[in-house]
C-alpha cells in the first residue's frame, strides 16, 4: 500500500469527474480511515501507509455516495452531528435558518421543528438559546432515532422533546400548545426535478418532493402556523432559491408578512413569517 500523501493524491485525481471537491472529499476520508483528524492527517501522517479500508470508502465515494454518509457525520453550525440515510444531510445554505431565527426570536422559550430529521435546525438553536425548550417533530422514526442520539450527544436532550408527527393529518399538534419559535426546512423540491446522484440516490426521497411546484407542504404547513405561534411568534422556513414569492403568497393568504432572507450565495433561504393581526402589510 501507498504512502498517506501518494494516495491522496491519486485519489483525489480519481475523483475529479464526482465531486466539486476532489481532494477536500479524499482529504476527508483519508483521515477517516486512519481514525484522526484531518489536521492531524495532514500534519503528522503524509509519510504514513494508508490503511486499506481507505480504498473502501473512496470506492463509496466514486459511487456518488455522500461523504457524509460514509463519515456518519456533518457539521452544522459549530456542531458535529451524525447523519445517516435516514436523514437529508444539513447543508451550509440551511444555516441561514438558524441566524434568521437567532435574530428574530433571540428571547424565544419554546420552539419546534417541523420534519426535524437530524434535529440540525432545532439543537443549533438551542444551542444557542440556552433558556429554551424545543420540540422536534417527524414522520419518520428512523430519523427520530438520529436526532436523538444528536440531541444526547450534544448535551442537549434535557431540553428536546422528540416525537412522531405527521403534519398531513388531522389533529397532529392538538397536545403541543403554542410556541415561539417555529422552524420547518420541509420538502420542497418539484417532483420532476433533475437531482444530482448524490442527492438522488441516497437522500431520503420523503423528505425531498412536494408535488409538481414543490410547494404541496407549505400548503399544507402555513394554513396551520396560526395555531402553533404565540401571539407575537415567528415562523422561519426553507425555501427553494425561486420560491420566495409563491410561499410568500401562501403566506399572505394565511395572514402573514413575509421576509425573504439570502443565503450567503445569494440566493432566497429562508422565510420570515409573522401574524399581521389584521393589518394589510406587504411583504418586504
């Protein structure tokens, strides 16, 4: 077997024509099979002969499997949480959620996230909102079972409540109460879309098509805001990057301003939704 550095650099050559990111992804798994870092790796172990289990995950890799499933793990604002294929994998995009919440409910007590998969957007806002309680809410789960083990790990299951919820049927919320905070990263992706293999062969498909628009959940989600928000509340909520002014729209019709924020490729992320009570105010 070759050195640390030699197979680095062939792998990452290999990879070329999978990922954006050729040597990041090699880099990654590298250290992954040698069980460090990968400061570590590239610090101390170049001169090292790479583990044979490294030829493995970067078969995995030439497949068009996720690095992070073949890790078991994202990070996602500042935190390290396991991912499997049971769960999408947290995006950097989606931490715009999480800052838009942060700022519009900075004194926020109680939250849910709806579809909460790996519970990525709950746990990092607790995180940051060490007085709030949070209640994650799933269809599946598979995916419950992750986000508990994320929420243990992270030392934060004390303050996390998790538990199997359908959105799509009736009397789903009817023991939550109200909340502050409410977050929701639903499907939204047009169910003939061209996926990337990465994306469409491994992420789990239930938590990625919403119907011919992409939009069959915000319909369903929306009309029911009203019930789950305290009075002066906030809703944040994914959105596809042309999808601000449909949702905003639905919004509206639900009695809601709506502000669309940017991610930080510029595209529209996320949607700030507040009861108007009444008032006719436009969407910003």
């Amino acid at each position: 077997m070759a050195e640390v550095a030699a197979t680095l650099r062939e792998a990452s050559r290999m990879l070329l024509g999978t990922s954006d990111t050729p040597r990041l992804d090699a880099e990654l798994l590298m250290a992954h099979a040698l069980g460090v870092s990968r400061s570590d790796m590239l610090l101390r172990h170049q001169q090292a002969t790479a583990p044979a289990r490294f030829a493995q995950f970067l078969q995995r890799r030439l497949a068009r499997e996720p690095v992070a499933y073949i890790l078991g793990r994202q990070e996602f604002y500042g935190l390290t949480l396991a991912v499997t294929t049971d769960v999408l994998i947290p995006r950097g995009d989606s931490e715009t959620i999480v800052r838009v919440a942060l700022d519009a409910a900075p004194h926020a007590r109680r939250v849910l996230d709806l579809g909460t998969g790996s519970g990525a957007l709950l746990l990092a806002v607790l995180n940051e909102l060490p007085e709030a309680e949070g209640i994650g809410v799933d269809a599946s789960e598979a995916a419950l079972q992750v986000a508990r083990a994320n929420a243990a790990s992270r030392g934060l299951a004390e303050r996390t409540a998790l538990q199997t919820g359908d959105w799509t049927r009736p009397g789903w919320h009817a023991e939550l109460g109200r909340f502050d905070l409410v977050l929701a990263n639903p499907p939204y992706v047009e169910d003939g879309a061209e996926l990337d293999p990465d994306v469409r062969d491994f992420e789990p498909a239930s938590a990625l098509f919403a119907g011919p628009e992409g939009l069959d959940d915000y319909r369903v989600i929306i009309p029911q805001l009203p019930q789950l928000l305290t009075k002066d509340g906030v809703a944040v909520l994914e959105i596809g990057a042309t999808q601000a002014s449909q949702v905003s729209e639905i919004a509206r019709q639900h009695g809601f301003t709506a502000i669309a924020h940017k991610d930080l490729g510029g595209r529209d992320r996320a949607l700030e939704l507040r009861l108007t009570l009444g008032k006719d105010e436009s969407s910003s």
